[in-house]
C-alpha cells in the first residue's frame, strides 16, 4: 500500500515539474542545460519592494487549508483543461489572449481564493485517511499551471508587480504545503515550486524586468526539509528518491538567486564578473557541492554556472546554465 502511494505520489510531481518550463520540456531530457537569454533590469515604479512571500507582519492568523480546499471547489467544471495545459508550452507572445482572458475571468474567485490562503501564517493539512487526499491535488496542479499562465501573461503586458503577486501566490501554496503531514500533498509542493521557478526563469529573460533578487534571498533555505524521515519510506529506495526530488527544488531556488545576481551585476557593469567574488555578495553555498556553485565568465556576454549531479541522482540533479545578456 504504502509503495503504491509513493508511486502516486512520484508520478504526480513528476507530471507537474514536466510542465513546469516550456524551454525546459523542449530540451532533450538526457540533457540539463538551459539556455536563458537574460534581460537587462529594468527601474519600474515599486520595483525595489517586490517579494515572492508575504513578510511576518503582512501574514494573518487564519488557516490557508480551508481557503485552498474552497478554491478548488470554486473551479468552473466547463474548463478544457486539455487546452490550457498546450498553452504551456507556448511563448507569451503566441498565447491566445482573449480566450486566456476568458479562462482567467471565470477563474478569478478561485485564484483569489488561492491569494487569500497565501498570507495565511500557515497550512494546516490534515492526514491522508485510508491513502484519501483530503483535497483535489490534480485540481490544486491544474490551477497551478494557470496560475503560471496569468502570470507570464502579466509579464508579457509589462504589469511586473502583478506577475511577482500572481507567481507569490504559487509559492506560498508550495511552502504551506511543505507543511504536510502526508507524503503526497508534500511532493505535490515541490512540483508547484517548479512551474513557479520554471516561470522565474522566464521572468529574468524579460527586458526591463525588476530584479527579483532581494524577494528570491527572502524565500526560506531550505523550503523543503530533506532530513531522512519515515514520511518518506520505510526504505532506502524511496527515501533516497524523495530525498533528491526535495534537494532539486531547493537547489533550483539557490540557482536563481545566483542567476538574479549576475544579472544585475552585468546590467551596471556591462559585462559578466571574471570571478563570483566581483559580486561582493553573500550567496548560499550549492548544497551538493557544499560550496559556491561553479561559475565561468566565457565572454563580455556570455557566462557558466553550474553545479554536479547529486548522489544517486541523473542529469536532472545536476546544474548547468548558458547566461547570455541581451541588450
């Protein structure tokens, strides 16, 4: 019973970090190189006070469970969710904007909702009865996906506040879901925090997008504890499976941080730093490496980072991005 919760549980967040990029389906798996063609940060009004989460004082004490559980049964049921996960794995420019608009006004209680429950102190998640979820958590992936849809939408329409608000709401359901004293819903929370990092990485690429630096240094590390626990197997395979799947989305984080540095580092300098230490910056060791992820200055416009694969682990454990600065 339990290894077949575990391979739901695989199977799920599997299908949601799939999802999480369309840059990243597009590559071949074997493969753990991405290409992200960074834009220039930009000075738009507000900018310097963006954040990914709430800070403490901004949070209520109300529980977010009861809102995400009212969201997910707010969904309209005439969505054709097939339609909405192909807009995915489209640029922004290419989306159908009207009938994303449709979709986004139907859905616009729900998502709320889903807000309302991000600045909420915390999650209480009840325990799975008899293998039952407590809530739809393939519901709680699709709205997900939408989520990530309004927000690239956003971005694409220069509403940059609006977009980190939309992809906060993503990340603050990953971190109550974190919470989880079920092994599902937890898993389910690191395949949300990849559709949200997925779209961060697309956010970067924007010219004139505001560093998110100071909001991405503000996000918990580690936000998924990976210490070995009986939550996630009774043996080494599935504990060593979960293990790596929670290290990826916490080591994922770390990257960006990294990456939002550079780049705004290039943006006033003009050119990538020979070294990290140029950066004059505290950044979190790669926690694999147990060290500052390895970098490499290639050209004026062109730089390395990367990190090794994990123990136990395939190309997908490994780190590896080509930084370019467009103009």
């Amino acid at each position: 019973m339990y290894g077949s919760r575990m391979s739901q549980a695989f199977a799920l967040v599997m299908s949601i970090i799939l999802c999480a990029s369309a840059a990243i389906a597009a590559q071949k798996q074997e493969d753990a190189t991405k290409k992200l063609a960074l834009g220039p940060v930009g000075q738009a009004a507000g900018g310097a006070d963006f954040q990914l989460l709430p800070k403490p004082q901004e949070l209520t004490d109300a529980d977010a469970f009861p809102l995400d559980v009212k969201a997910v049964q707010s969904v309209p049921k005439d969505l054709d969710w097939g339609k909405i996960k192909a807009w995915r794995s489209m640029p922004a420019s290419q989306l159908p904007k009207d009938e994303v608009g449709s979709v986004l006004q139907k859905m616009d209680a729900s998502l709320q909702l889903l807000e309302q429950a991000g600045k909420c102190k915390q999650g209480a998640w009840p325990l799975a009865v008899e293998d039952e979820s407590p809530i739809d958590l393939q519901m709680l992936r699709n709205m997900t996906l939408l989520l990530a849809i309004k927000a690239r939408s956003q971005l694409a329409g220069g509403d940059y506040a609006s977009c980190v608000r939309t992809l906060g709401t993503g990340l603050a359901l990953a971190k109550h879901l974190s919470t989880s004293p079920s092994v599902i819903p937890l898993l389910v929370g690191v395949g949300v925090s990849a559709v949200v990092y997925g779209e961060i990485e697309s956010y970067v690429q924007q010219p004139g997008a505001p560093s998110l630096e100071p909001a991405i240094r503000a996000i918990p590390k580690p936000l998924f504890d990976e210490k070995p626990s009986d939550l996630y197997g009774t043996d080494a395979t599935s504990r060593g499976r979960a293990q790596l799947v929670l290290g990826r989305a916490n080591r994922h984080v770390i990257a960006l941080q990294y990456i939002e540095t550079l780049r705004l580092y290039v943006t006033k300098a003009g050119k990538w730093p020979q070294t990290l230490d140029e950066l004059k910056a505290n950044l979190p060791n790669d926690p694999v490496a147990g060290k500052p992820f390895s970098y490499k200055r290639i050209s004026d416009s062109q730089a390395i980072l990367e990190g090794p694969m994990a123990k136990g682990g395939d190309a997908k454990d490994s780190v590896r991005y080509e930084l370019t600065m467009v103009k």
